[in-house]
C-alpha cells in the first residue's frame, strides 16, 4: 500500500526528528530523508510530500495527518474493529532498538468500560507520543488498569545473548512470561489476548517452549499498537519504565545518554570506554549491536 501526503513545515521538522534514528543512509535525488519504520518506508521529498509505503502505510500517515491538524478518516479496518471494542489483554516491549538502556516488556488487561477514559488522555503507540506526555498519562493508567511488567538491563541481555538467545527469542520469552502471569491474576472476562507480531505464530512457540508456563490463545497482528488498546497501554507503560530506567543509568555513569543506536551514540560510548574501561560496556549496552565494533575500533587503550 502506498500513501502521500502533504505536511507543514513544522510537522516535517518533527518528522525528521522522530525517524532520525531510522533513516537510510543511501541519498536520492530530490529526497530530503527516507527512513524504515517497522514494515513501512518513509520518504520525505523536497517538494514537502510525503511518501508512505508498507502494509500499514495507511495508519502511519494518518497518524502525521492528524499530527499536522488535518481530518482523517480512520483507519481501522472493520476486520480490525473487534480488537478494539473489547475487553482484551496485550502485550508490547521497549528498548529493542535502543543500545543504551534495558528492555522493558508489559501486558495489560483492558476493560471495554475503559475505553473512553483511555481515549480522553489520547492513548496510542508510545513511539508516537513524547517522553514529557509519557511520563504524565503512564501514572494515570496504571492506577486504573492491571498490568505486568518485566525490565531486562544490559547485563543480563549480554549474558542470555551469549547463550545463543537472538533478539526475538528473548522478546518473546519476556512476552509470555507477563501474559501467563496476568492471565493467571485476572477474575473478568476477556475477549482476547493480542500480541503486536514481532515472529511468525510457529517461531513464537517455538522460542518459549522450555518455559515453566505457556500462554496459548493469542492473538498476533502487525502495528497492535494502533489496533488494541490494551497493547498501547502496554506501549505506554513499558516506555515509562524504560525512560526511568534510562534517566537511573546516564545518572550514574554522569554522562547524558542518547537513545536509538545512531552515530550519536557511538560518541558516547567512547566517551564512556575511555571513562570506565571497555568492560563497562557489558553492564550499559547491548554488545551485539554495530555500535560495539564501531566504538572499540576508535578507541586507543
């Protein structure tokens, strides 16, 4: 599917800012950035056009649309629809792409009665929404919601990566360890359990089959976030986790910590290796990510 619209100039900037971790690297002619946001490219041209392309390009311009004040017709599928209207239970991480920080993963269970609360404080994917208004709304649906959260830091990240545990095994791992654990709290009824699809059904199950408990039933789909309330709850609530988090580590190495995984960042992990030692770097950072290779190779011990 393919989507373009036109911005202003202010919401072009906020764009640039938002994607700058995502872009591509390859230049094109009369392209002010292209960028690689889950399953949809993003291209921005000179002319103030932008370009969506993706399975869920739709949601994503709709997204900038209203961001930019413009009306938009919504995007939910009727298909879609029944995640939404319901009383459901959902899943979504945190600090994936990030190299400093942990990763935070949470479930949430959603009442249908909750519905219009959670749309007055203007709840979605918390990718789309700044830390300053994360840090407002999160304390206010936890109060309201039932959740379960789990925070992995670095060092225990490192040590299960080494242990041949790749990115989605371990997501997955922390997945259904909140959802079989909320499941087991929760006494009303629920519709669904929704799961913003990171692996194939078959994959999933097969990455979490030593667990102590399985969580079956679950719902998969690409961009939950957007779809199911109780999977943006878990958005919201695990980027607050994650931001506390983050704050905790950059105070106590005393240097002010970019997130994402861009060239920014390898600045300060070579600050940090020359600060600390390299060995420090296995307790603030996810080794396997190019930024590792990239900031040992500057640095002269």
């Amino acid at each position: 599917m393919n989507v373009v619209i036109q911005v202003s100039d202010k919401t072009k900037e906020k764009m640039m800012e938002y994607y700058k971790d995502k872009k591509r690297d390859k230049e094109i002619p009369y392209v002010v950035f292209q960028a690689e946001d889950m399953d949809t490219v993003i291209t921005m041209y000179t002319s103030g056009k932008v370009m969506f392309q993706g399975v869920s390009a739709d949601v994503d311009a709709a997204m900038w649309k209203e961001m930019d004040g413009q009306s938009v017709t919504s995007t939910t599928k009727d298909s879609d629809r029944k995640y939404y209207d319901c009383s459901s239970i959902g899943s979504d991480e945190v600090g994936t792409g990030d190299y400093f920080g942990p990763i935070v993963v949470t479930a949430s269970f959603v009442k249908k009665e909750d519905i219009v609360f959670l749309e007055n404080l203007g709840i979605r994917d918390s990718k789309k929404i700044n830390d300053d208004t994360i840090l407002k709304i999160a304390p206010q649906i936890a109060k309201r919601i039932q959740y379960k959260s789990i925070i992995l830091n670095n060092s225990e990240y490192n040590e299960k990566h080494a242990q041949d545990h790749n990115m989605n095994k371990i997501k997955a791992i922390m997945h259904n360890k909140v959802l079989f654990e909320l499941v087991q709290e929760v006494k009303d009824s629920y519709d669904y359990i929704v799961v913003d699809e990171f692996a194939k059904e078959k994959r999933y199950y097969d990455y979490i089959k030593e667990a102590m408990g399985i969580q079956h039933g679950i719902t998969f789909m690409t961009k939950a976030e957007d779809k199911n309330l109780a999977v943006a709850c878990s958005s919201i609530i695990s980027r607050y986790l994650f931001i506390k988090e983050f704050d905790k580590l950059a105070d106590s190495l005393h240097v002010p910590l970019p997130k994402g995984a861009g060239p920014q960042v390898d600045k300060i992990g070579e600050e940090i290796v020359e600060k600390y030692g390299k060995d420090k770097l296995k307790e603030v950072a996810k080794l396997n990510f190019a930024n590792t290779a990239r900031i040992l190779k500057t640095v002269i011990f």
